[in-house]
C-alpha cells in the first residue's frame, strides 16, 4: 500500500534490539581470541565449542564494557544479575544453547534521545541491555549456494561463537508516525556512535559488529491493543534499516486494510529486492526453556565500580555534537546535513589537522561523498584519511591551487596517488602565481578581444569573464581566476 | 500443580528433538507429572518472601581477565566431528534461522 495512505490509516509502532560486538580481546567466557577474519576454527576451545566437562568464566573486560553501555543509555545497573541457558537447536551453537541474561539483565530502564533527519527530536525509552555470547558462522553449501533455501549442507565455523555481545532492547516506541523509518536508522547510529565513542566495540556494521533486528507492527489510530508485529532480523545497514521499516508498514497495511491478519513470526530482509520475507514463526519464550546457568556465578558489580565506570564516560554524542556545532559556527542544516551524511568523526579529525571547518565540510560532503556515491561504496572504504582532506584544504586555502585542481587531486589521492602536496608537486598543479606570466596571458586574451577593457571601463565588469576563461585555459586551469581578474580590472583601470 | 498433558509431551519432546511413540507419551505424561508435582511441595515449605535461589553457594564475581589463553587447532577442534570440510564442521542444512 501506498505508504501515506498506510499511515493515513494506520499508527506505527516499533521496536528495536541492537546486538553490539564488543571489541574485547577475548571471547565471553573464554580465553579464544575474539578477531574478525582468521581462518576457521582456529579461535575455538572446549569451552566454545562445548565440549563435556568444559567450565566457563566470566570475561571481566567484558562486563566492564556492558556497565558502560548500560550507563551510557541511561539505565540502571543491576546490583545482582546472573546469566541463563536460552535451550535450543541449531548448529551455529554447538552447546545447544546460548548462554545468555534473561530475567536479570544487567542493565535495565534507561532513555535517549534520537534526532531525526526532520531536526525533529524523538525519546526512546530503553527496556533492557543484556550480555550474552555471539553464535558461529554457518555458510550454506549447495542449492543456491549462500542461502539455506535449498542448501544441501552447511559448513560452520565457531571463530565468532562466544564473542562477548551486548543486546539493547527497546520498549515500544509511539508517535513517530512517517518518520518511524528514519527513527529507526537514526536510533541505531546513535548507538554506533556511543558504542565507538566508549570504545567497546569497533561498531563496523559491515562487519556484523552492529547488528539490528526490527519489530514493526500497526494499528488502526485510536485503537489500545497492540497489531501483530514482525521481527526483521539482522538488517545490517543504516539504509536498510530504514527500508525494511518502511517496507513492513506498507505490507502490513495492505494485507490488514484487505481484511488479512498479520503472522508473528520472524522475517529476512532481502537487500537486492528491497522486500521482507518470512522466516520461521516466532517461538515463545517458554520454548527456549530458560533457567539460571549453574556454571557461572551472579554478576554483582559494586556501587564503587560502577561509579568508577560513570566517571570515566566520555562525552555524550549528543554534547559533542552540540559542542561542534558550535566550534565551527555551522547552521542547524549544515551540521545536520554532516550527521546525516556520517561524517562527523572524520570532520572533526580534518577541522584538527588545521582545516577550516567550512572547507572541511565542503570537501567530505561535496566531493567525497558524490565521488564515495559514484563507485557505490561506503566512504570508510575510501583511501582517503582526514590528514589527505585537511592537506587539500590548506592547498585550496592559500591559493595554491584552486578548486578545480583540488578536485581532481582528491581523485588522485582515491585512485592511490599519495598525498595531495605530493601530487599537487609531482603534476606540477600549483597555480601560476607569477603575476608576469598571468599578464602575459592576459594580454593575449585582449589582443582577441579588444573591446573588453572599454566595457570594463564602462562599469560592465562582468566582461571580465571571457578574457578569464581563456587565460584559465591558457593556463591547463592552472590559475588562480580571482588573481587573474583583478588583474584585467588593474590593466583596464591603468 | 497441573497436569502434564500429552500435548505438553510432545511439544517437550519436539523442543528436546527426541521422537516418542503414542505409548510414551502417556508413560511420559504420567511419569513427569508425578516429579512436577514432587518438587512442588517446596513451594509448601517456603513463605513467598524468601528470594528464589539459583546457586546454593554465596559466592559472585568470580571473573576471568580478558588475556588471550592459547586455543585449539583448527585439526584439534574438528578431531571429534563426525564430517567436516574447508577447515569446517560440516552439518546437515537444517531450514531454520540464518
């Protein structure tokens, strides 16, 4: 259904679970290396892979990491909290069960605040933050090879089971109407950006390190009872956040405004199709047949610890960016226009290598962006480091070279170039400032049109403009056109 | 405390991946309602504000610090696999969850 129709019709519900990697060095219970990318089974213990007789212990750094988010979030920590058995089948445990927090989260009822894309500023109140280990990696053999529909076998590698995860929980969040989709992105960027900001995690969602499962149900408006909701599960970008939102109330809308009724149960987003589709019905949580872990004693940090913790908090995002905005005198929209676009951090870094920050800005979300846009890749991917942009930007700044060659140094610093002095000093770039040479080629340009310097002595100085650009041509671009102006005002007006 | 139905039976059983004839199931239902019933008589010899108890011993924060502890190989860790492949545990495909 057509999506302003939906929410004519219908109020908006959702609700987020954010799983968040941390960076520890070792796994949740065990001494295994917690990395990214080496081979197979070769970070695995008994203790990860289950073995009989294996004891698990509670990785310290681990828990520290999960009062700070917890605390980060607003929440209360638990004095006492313990961990349980979540029971289930499925090979990517080789436990047969997780070992998770159930009924004693050790972080509980926190709120943040969530600005949207609109400027537009929502409260989202926290239900719980919980630890618990990461699953491993299955890769689905046969059939269409990398799904499970049709797969003949599997192949798993417990590298990543038992890496220390962090599970936020929001409580339902009302009122968002249209923006709910962007709500949600936003919501969990923010938690990307707080989960950096404190250091716990390396926050790469393209790496799994950030991953988000979204509820999304809908109700006619003025109705109390809660719609059916549905789970999209692990929707691993920001902008698929959003579309999988957006997607799920237009189809439930549809099916609910034809007379069907909405089935809870999970459901996998398809990035290529721009579509959800549906996974296996939700179990209950009786299913998973919880109870306390008797291997593992309850966690009871004390007030000390976690006011030492408190203390040791970095800045709040939401602060830093009230304070950026500030240093560098930007209006609402172009700040917001930074923080939509994710740049804040390497703005900040290219403003700290001796950018302007108007520069800055102009550069990360002008040029890189179209550029990052064009290839169709995420700007991190980008060989570019806020040292090359701060670089260029002082180059731009002391007319060493003018917009046009900064353009296209940026493209040879992406294209593996070097730096930009350096490109700028092997190509030969930097702008003629020999006023002699400008002159020269000034007054060559006159010779073809003579009449440019009467109109310019008439007041009609915008006749300027010819004899500019052929000089700028003479010169391979390679001139600074507000020099070369005055020049010709100089040589009319003499 | 309730009955175990056979219903409930199966459903512990299909949790439990564990197959049980019709014969079972009543055997089971009977059996498991009758240890139900004797462990609730704890609720009998507690008042309602005594803390549930999930570790008998009072002992908390028993942790480990996050210093990397040598693992197996990767030949060690797939010794015990009935089949695996590509330095992998190789299972069944089983249409579940990703």
């Amino acid at each position: 259904m057509n999506y302003e129709l939906a929410l004519e019709k219908f109020e908006v519900v959702i609700g987020l679970e954010v799983h968040v990697e941390l960076n520890t060095n070792t796994k949740m219970f065990c001494g295994c290396r917690n990395d990214f990318g080496d081979e197979p089974n070769t970070n695995v213990c008994p203790i990860c892979i289950g073995l009989p007789g294996s004891l698990p212990a509670v990785n310290r750094k681990a828990v520290e990491s999960s009062i700070a988010i917890g605390l980060a979030l607003g929440c209360e920590i638990a004095p006492n909290g313990r961990f349980s058995r979540k029971n289930y089948f499925y090979p990517d445990l080789a436990k047969n069960f997780q070992t998770s927090q159930y009924d004693e989260p050790i972080a509980f009822e926190g709120t943040i605040d969530i600005e949207v894309p609109s400027g537009a500023v929502y409260t989202v109140d926290i239900e719980r933050a919980h630890m618990e280990e990461d699953a491993g990696k299955l890769t689905h053999i046969g059939g269409n090879t990398g799904r499970i529909q049709g797969a003949e076998y599997s192949l798993v590698d417990y590298n990543r089971a038992g890496v220390p995860l962090v599970e936020i929980v929001t409580k339902p969040v009302f009122g968002a109407g249209a923006e709910a989709p962007e709500l949600a992105a936003a919501y969990v960027r923010s938690i990307r950006e707080i989960v950096k900001a404190l250091g716990v995690s390396d926050a790469r969602m393209e790496r799994g390190n950030v991953r988000c499962d979204a509820n999304v149900s809908i109700r006619p408006h003025g109705q109390e009872k809660l719609g059916t909701r549905t789970e999209t599960k692990n929707v691993n970008s920001l902008r698929s956040i959003e579309r999988t939102v957006r997607y799920e109330i237009q189809r439930q809308a549809h099916i609910l405004a034809n007379g069907g009724t909405i089935t809870q149960e999970t459901r996998h987003w398809h990035e290529d199709r721009g579509i959800t589709s549906a996974g296996r019905p939700k179990s209950d949580a009786d299913d998973y047949r919880y109870f306390p872990e008797p291997d593992l004693v309850p966690v009871q940090p004390s007030k000390e610890l976690i006011e030492q913790i408190r203390a040791s908090l970095p800045e709040k995002p939401a602060d830093r960016r009230k304070r950026l905005q500030g240093e560098w005198s930007f209006s609402d929209l172009e700040f917001r226009d930074v923080v939509n676009s994710g740049f804040l951090d390497e703005l900040e870094e290219t403003v700290a290598k001796g950018a302007k920050p108007q520069a800055a800005r102009k550069w990360w979300t002008g040029e890189i962006a179209r550029l990052a846009n064009a290839d169709g890749k995420d700007v991190s991917d980008l060989s570019i480091t806020p040292s090359d942009v701060a670089e260029l930007a002082t180059l731009v700044e002391s007319g060493k070279i003018n917009d046009r060659i900064g353009r296209e140094v940026l493209q040879a610093v992406l294209e593996g170039a070097g730096n930009p002095a350096k490109i700028v000093a092997d190509r030969g770039l930097e702008v003629v400032s020999d006023d002699g040479a400008l002159m020269a080629a000034i007054d060559e340009a006159l010779a073809k049109q003579p009449d440019v310097l009467e109109k310019i002595r008439e007041g009609k100085l915008q006749a300027a403009g010819s004899v500019i650009g052929a000089v700028m041509q003479a010169m391979n671009g390679q001139a600074d056109a507000g020099r070369v102006r005055e020049l010709i005002i100089e040589r009319a007006n003499a | 405390m309730s009955e175990l139905t056979p219903d409930l039976v199966r459903h512990l059983a299909s949790l439990a991946r564990i197959q049980v004839t019709d014969a079972e199931v009543d055997r089971f239902a009977e059996q498991l309602s009758l240890i139900v019933e004797s462990v609730a008589a704890v609720n009998n010899a507690v008042a309602g504000d005594v803390p549930a108890t999930s570790h008998p011993i009072p002992m908390a924060n028993v942790f480990r610090e996050d210093v990397v502890e040598p693992s197996l190989t990767q030949e060690q860790a797939l010794s015990g696999a009935p089949d695996s492949d590509q330095g992998r545990f190789r299972v069944a495909a089983i249409l579940d969850e990703e």
